[in-house]
C-alpha cells in the first residue's frame, strides 16, 4: 500500500485544459526508459492458472463451483475471469483530491482505481479466439466493476480498454484488459459528448443513431451486423482498418447493457476479431469502450459504442503537430477486407477445466 506522499499528482495544462497523470512510482530517470519487452510464451508469467499468488490480492472473478460444492476461495485456481488491481497502478486508490492551486496552475493528488481484468486462465489464448460465452464472461466483469466504482463519488469516468501485442502497448503477452477510474473527464472524451451534444441540440437526434441509420441504408462500410449491433468502418478513420461496434438501439452508457445485449455483444467481438486476425493476420491492436460520464449514465445525445484500432502505422510528427491523421487506406476498402473475411473457427487453445 502506497502513502499518500508517494501518491501521483494530476496536473492540467492551462492553455488547453488537458490533464496529465505525474506518475511518481514510475520511471523517472533517462536509463528507466529502456524498452520493457513483452513477456514471451515460455517465461513466467503471474496471469497464468495456478499463479493465482504472484498478482495483488483479487477484487473480482468468476469462479463456478465444482461438483456442486460451494464456490471455489479467493485467489485460487478455478477461475474463468479474475480481476487484480494493477501492480504498477497510474493513480492510487486510496487518499482524498486535494484539489489545490500551484501559482498560475492546478493540481490534485492522483486518486483514481486501477485494475487488470485477466479474460482467460490460457496463456495461449487470445481475447478473438475464447468462445462467445467466455466473452461474454469478460464483458459482465467489465460491467460489474463500472457498477461497483461508480459508487465512488470521487471519479467521473471510467474507461475500460485492452492494449494487445507489443505495438500496442501490452507489456504481457497474456490476454487481458485494463480499467482506470478518473476523478477528471479527458479532454477527448468532453470534445466527443460535447460534438454529440451540440449535434443534438441542432437535430433533436443522436448523431451516433443517424451514423447507424445512414451506414445501415448504404452498406458499403458494414463489416459485420447481428440482432443488436451494426460493427462499421467510420466515414472517417484516423487509422486503417479502425472499426466501431455500436449497438442498434440508443444507450447511453455501455454499464446499463441488458443480458440479451452483452450476449450479442460478445458475437460482434467474435467476429470482428476472427475477421482481423485473418486479414491482418493477428495485428496489434488497441479497443476502447466510449461510455457515457459515470455521473450522467442516462441521456439522449450520447450512444456508448467500442472502438477498435490495429496497429499498422505509426503517429509521426505531422500528426502530433497537427490533429490531423493521414490514412492510407479508404474505410469502404477496409470495411470489403473484413466483410468477405471468413469466420470459420479456428482451432481454439484447450480451456483448463474448473
């Protein structure tokens, strides 16, 4: 447990507004910076079943009964998802926001909640190649975590994201995701339900219902559609092959999902990750939930939707100086690769039994 003097600090930028986490258990001198390679099939690994004791003690997991008997205890093996806090986490959870000026500046102490979802007990499985249900499984974890911290009335938004392969910033190879709670909204999450908002205020409509009405009416940028959601190629992409999953119907933030929608949801993920894996033959990528300020969960102006981005370019200098993204390659394009990919299984790494 951390003391509140090495707790991170949270500064904000006075010219643009944008926060940044000062992280003070982190690297902090030139020689820190060295590449941290990703841990590798083969060497140890404290996700792995029966490792159960190398990570911080569990908040959350599924853990079926066996044989009928009770559940299994805390922080044994039998597991199916199983959630740690982050052993290097970017905010500390415990403390208070000490809010306060520093000159002409702001800060606060870093308060926030940092956790690991690990998805699967099988090193060699991927998130794309786990069964619907044990998908599924690993969005109810998402879903019951955001209802839990969101009872903190410290944070304001929590993000949920899944960092996969080296590229994209995954320092273990064993498939997981990520949850970090702010007591802060990002600058790009206020620019995106600020540009829904005024797009409202104009339309009396949600722009992300009129995106899925126009799409669903041309077609050219479907990837993928079930029952409940329409997974596209955006108009306009800041990388090749980005992909959003947006469900059909209007909801606001992704923690009100019934069964029945987390249930089509994991079929959606299925697909658009069997389909890249085999177009772009098992590329790095990084997903993202968009999801509505804990704090406002209900409204009519913003839709929660993921978004999926491969990583197959890198950001350079034009587009940090700029904003601006160069694609090479046209959505409609990307949209025709990953429709007419096939979506046969294939073989599935064994699960461990529990």
């Amino acid at each position: 447990m951390r003391g509140i003097g090495s707790l991170p600090e949270l500064r904000k930028d006075p010219i643009v507004g944008r926060w940044v986490i000062i992280s003070t258990d982190r690297a902090k001198r030139p020689s820190d910076f060295a590449r941290e390679v990703i841990q590798h099939r083969g060497g140890f690994c404290p996700f792995c079943y029966g490792n159960e004791s190398k990570t911080p003690p569990e908040i959350q997991a599924y853990r079926p009964s066996q044989n009928g008997g009770p559940p299994l205890e805390r922080d044994s093996p039998g597991w199916t998802v199983r959630v740690v806090p982050n052993k290097f986490p970017a905010l500390g959870i415990e403390g208070v926001l000490n809010r306060q000026a520093d000159g002409m500046f702001d800060k606060m102490n870093g308060i926030g909640a940092h956790e690991v979802i690990i998805e699967t007990q099988d090193h060699n499985a991927s998130l794309g190649t786990l069964p619907p249900k044990r998908i599924e499984d690993v969005l109810w974890t998402f879903r019951d975590r955001i209802l839990d911290l969101r009872k903190d009335l410290r944070f304001k938004y929590i993000l949920i994201f899944k960092n996969h392969g080296e590229a994209a910033g995954a320092t273990l190879e064993h498939s997981h995701s990520q949850l970090i709670a702010l007591p802060i909204l990002p600058i790009y999450v206020v620019e995106e339900i600020e540009g829904a908002k005024q797009y409202y205020i104009y339309k009396e409509r949600c722009v992300f219902c009129d995106i899925i009405r126009q799409e669903s009416e041309s077609g050219i940028r479907i990837v993928a559609e079930n029952e409940s959601f329409l997974t596209i190629a955006p108009y306009a992409p800041r990388f090749p092959f980005e992909t959003w999953i947006l469900p059909k119907e209007h909801e606001s933030a992704f923690e009100n999902s019934s069964s029945h929608t987390l249930e089509n949801l994991a079929k959606a993920l299925k697909v658009l990750l069997t389909r890249a894996d085999r177009v772009l033959d098992n590329p790095p990528y990084n997903l993202v939930i968009h999801s509505s300020p804990i704090q406002d969960p209900i409204n009519d102006h913003y839709h929660w939707h993921i978004e999926f981005m491969p990583k197959l370019t890198k950001t350079a200098g034009f587009e940090w100086g700029t904003g601006f993204y160069i694609n090479p390659t046209p959505p409609e394009e990307a949209a025709k690769f990953l429709r007419e990919a096939s979506v046969e299984e294939r073989p599935a790494a064994k699960e461990i039994p529990v």
